[in-house]
C-alpha cells in the first residue's frame, strides 16, 4: 500500500480524497498546513512514497514544501494539485522538482491514474542501471544501441545521456521525464509526433488528463540542455499546429 502525504487546507476536499483514495489502496495522511507537513516529514518513522500538494496554503505554499524536500536530498514523487493553471505556476512547480502538475477541478479517476503512473515511473527509474562515470574521454567505444545526432548521443540501455566535446563526454542531468521525452524524439527522428501521441506515450495512455501547459514546459526545459540556441533550436522543432520533430 503506497503511503501518500496529502497537503491541503480544504476540510471537504481533505477529507474526500483521504476516503476515496484509502478506497483504491492508498494510504493517506493529511495536513492542513505547511507547518504540519513539515513536521510529519520530519519523524523518522513517516516515510511516503509520494506527496500530493496543493500550492496556496494559510502560512505557505506547496512549491516551498517540495524545494525543502529535494534540497534535502529526497526524490519522493510531488504531485502538485491546486486552482492555479498559469504557465508560470506550472513552471515554477517543474523546475522545482515536482513530477506532476494537476489542476482543480479534477475527475478522481483522472488523479488516481496520474498518481499511479507517477508511481511507476518511479519505480521503473529506480531498476534502471545507475548513470556511468562522469568525465568519460570521448573516443571511447560506443554501444551498438547508441544513439547520435550532433554532439548529443543518448544510450537507452544504460538511461545515459552525454554531449561529446573536445575536452570529453559530459552527462546531461535530466529528470526521468525530460529523459523519456529526449528517448522519443530521438528514437523518432524526422517523424511529426502530434502533441496527443507524445502524452500518450509518456503518461501510459492517460494523455487526455495531462494539463497542455505541462508539456510545453517539458519540451522547453529540453531544449534548454539539448540546444546551443534554444530560442532557435535546431534538433527540437515546432510544428505549429500539430506537435514537434526532431531533426537529425
């Protein structure tokens, strides 16, 4: 059963999702404020498997919660789930390390699907083989699985992703979904993939929950460490109207 820490200040809607989660086999507990998730974070017997946060709380925010949390080193899935859809809300809650980013209202459906996919993305990530050494000199033998476009070269195998320069191989460090989004493109070159393809594939087949905005930030942090010029990117394309390519 996994153990979720709820964070949200809403009574009904606390207590709602504390039933209807324990009723598909999760084990919840809730707390109201910050303060009170902090303090449930840090007794050594409380170990959660993920967090479900909602952002505007009475003495803080969600996004306060999950910097804390991976500043201290911890890679426990966060889910953030508030009223709060702006780009920049969905941003700020990415790029500081949450996994998910869900908007209200939701369906119950549509959250437990997400949680559990969370879920197996992470326990999927943790059976991947570990990242090799950094500082590898470049010249050295590459796999037959590797793949090569530019400087970039990515091996699906070892979940290890470098760029090659004259002063060697260095590692890209990208979250497990910038990865997986990376492995696509990648094992796609010169292929439109429609934005619902890409959402299907990276959240098994539940794209149609997945907030756009999410993906848009997804594809602009990529392009960020995969780019010289990531405002006129030359791998990582738009096509307007249907999705993205990517160019050899």
């Amino acid at each position: 059963m996994e153990r979720i820490l709820l964070l949200e200040d809403d009574a009904g809607l606390c207590d709602g999702l504390i039933y209807a989660l324990g009723r598909d086999g999760f084990a919840v507990t809730a707390a109201r404020t910050v303060r009170e998730a902090y303090e449930l974070l840090e007794k050594r017997e409380a170990r959660f498997d993920l967090l479900l946060l909602d952002v505007t709380l009475p003495d803080g925010s969600g996004f306060s919660v999950c910097e804390r949390v991976r500043q201290a080193g911890s890679d426990v899935p966060v889910i953030f789930l508030t009223a709060a859809d702006e780009e920049t809300s969905v941003i700020r809650g990415l790029d500081g390390g949450g996994d998910d980013y869900i908007t209200k209202p939701f369906r119950l459906g549509e959250l437990v699907s997400r949680l559990r996919a969370v879920l197996r993305r992470r326990t999927a990530a943790e059976r991947s083989p570990d990242i090799g050494p950094v500082g590898e000199r470049a010249g050295t033998a590459r796999p037959a699985e590797c793949l090569c476009h530019g400087n970039l070269c990515l091996e699906p195998l070892a979940g290890r992703v470098y760029a090659e320069t004259e002063s060697g191989r260095h590692p890209l460090e990208l979250t497990a979904m910038e990865y997986r989004l990376l492995c696509l493109f990648m094992q796609n070159p010169g292929r439109v993939l429609m934005r619902e393809q890409i959402l299907d594939a990276l959240w098994d087949g539940f794209g149609s929950y997945v907030d756009d905005n999410t993906l848009s930030v997804y594809v602009r942090r990529l392009r960020e460490k995969t780019e010289e010029d990531p405002s006129a990117p030359r791998h990582l394309l738009t096509v307007r109207g249907m999705g993205y390519r990517w160019e050899e």
